[in-house]
C-alpha cells in the first residue's frame, strides 16, 4: 500500500518551499515521530519517493525540495547559499507545525541539516549525515565533477531519454533513469554552481562541535566522499557521533543497496525501518 499522501507548498524563509508528504493523513496531525528527508545537490524531492514510501510506514515523514530544485522558488538573483538552505529547513519545521523532529539529510542536504542544527536546534531531536562532502578550505576536493552536473543539467534542459541519462549513471534502474530523466531540469543551473561551489568554501567542521542532539554519521563503502580518516575527524570534533558504513554502495547509498541504506539506521531513529 502506497503510504504517499500528498505534495504541497509553504511559504518559510521568504521563498516558495515545496515537499512531499508520506503516511500521517491528511488535514490532521499525525502522533507519529516526524522525519524531514533533506536530499542532495540535483536530487528533486520526487527522485527521494521510494525511500518516503518506506519511511511513510514508520514515520511522519516530509522530503523537501531544497531552494532551486524541483517545484521549490528558484531565481536568478536568489541566494543560494548553505546558510540560507539551513534557514530554510528551520522555517519549513516551524511551517509545518513540527516541534519534535528528525532530520536525514543526504550529501549537501546533510550539511544543510548540520548548519541547521548549528543555527537553532529548537524542535530537533536527532540528525542524521549520509555521507556529507568534507570538502572545504584547504581540504581536498569533492570527487564529483562540476561537468557532471553542468553536463547532464543541460542534456535535461532539452529533452532526454532514461537511456540519453545512463552514460552520466550507468549503474542506475530503468525507473530511476526515467524519472532523473523527468527532473532533472528543474534544477536551476545557478543554485547547483553556488552548492558545488561551497562544497569547496563553506567550512562544516566548524558546525560539528555545536552539535547538540544525537547524530548519526552513515558512509559509503565506495565513492571516496568520506574516508575512515574524515570519521574520525568528525567523531573526535563531535563526540557521541554514531558511524556506520554501508556495503556495496557508492555515494547515492539508496540507489546502490537500498536493503543496506534501511538497515544502517539501526534503531538510532527510535525504531527500525525493516
């Protein structure tokens, strides 16, 4: 049974945010445990479905379409920057009426929920990183490749096919193809060049050590984003950070091993996923 509810838009922060909503009901509060999905860098809130879908079983659960992707506002002019989509998922919790919530944020969305917390940790009882870029000043570089998203963006633009997307994700379902395929050009070009770029000028370590609510740091066996040296960095900044790594997956862990990315959780939400 499908638990999707409904998509809708709020006005927080200033902007139009967008987001799906999965299981709860409709024109009610749901008394389960309230979960917002943060997704990454070219990642539309619709391309996160399946793992709403399952999540939708367990847990209120909200996946947001971050500023400049999917049917969120996008504009030239607008700012795009870490600091402003931090501000943005604090206003979309307060919108929505969340005062006790968890945050799972993969890629750029874990350093949007890390700078939340940082910022107002209000309503926010537990954070979870899925392999956050460490990147920054004077650190190594983000492995992925500005052409690959500048590349794929503009393909998108004008129209491709699900076969026209597997040279850029050759690993990928048809279905998973099809639908980045669908979406990928509602990412504007300007919020993933000011993302990309800050994954090389915005500095998150100084967020770890503010840490306030329980964390959990999940990793990717492959993909090279986070080293077992980074963990360790992280977990001797922010102490109490939780780490596990996930087998046979690269950097889009649901995509690689979706069983793997349910079970990493553990019972770190409070209950399992499977």
């Amino acid at each position: 049974m499908s638990t999707f509810l409904y998509g809708a838009h709020v006005h927080a922060n200033g902007i139009r945010q967008h987001y799906l909503r999965f299981g709860g009901s409709v024109g009610g509060r749901d008394q389960r445990p309230a979960v917002i999905i943060v997704p990454g860098i070219t990642s539309p809130a619709v391309t996160w479905g399946f793992v709403g879908e399952q999540f939708g079983k367990h847990f209120d659960t909200y996946i947001q379409d971050v500023r400049g992707r999917g049917l969120s506002e996008a504009a030239e002019g607008m700012d795009y920057s870490l600091d402003a989509q931090a501000d943005d998922l604090i206003a979309l919790a307060q919108a929505l009426g969340l005062t006790d919530y968890i945050v799972v944020g993969h890629s750029m969305g874990a350093r949007i929920g890390l700078r939340a917390a940082h910022k107002n940790s209000d309503g926010l009882n537990r954070l979870v990183m899925v392999d956050p870029p460490v990147s920054g000043p004077d650190r190594r570089a983000y492995p992925s490749k500005l052409p690959w998203y500048v590349d794929s963006m503009a393909m998108a633009r004008k129209g491709c096919s699900a076969e026209d997307m597997r040279a850029f994700c050759p690993t990928w379902t048809q279905e998973q193809l099809q639908l980045r395929a669908q979406w990928l050009h509602t990412c504007h070009e300007p919020a993933i060049l000011a993302s990309f770029e800050g994954f090389h000028t915005d500095d998150v370590h100084v967020d770890f050590p503010h840490l306030k609510v329980p964390a959990l740091l999940m990793t990717a066996e492959r993909g090279d984003v986070v080293r077992d040296e980074d963990v360790a960095e992280i977990q001797q900044l922010a102490s109490g950070v939780q780490h596990v790594r996930v087998p046979n997956a690269g950097h889009m862990i649901p995509w690689d091993n979706e069983a793997g990315f349910y079970e990493a959780f553990g019972d770190f939400l409070g209950q399992r996923l499977v």
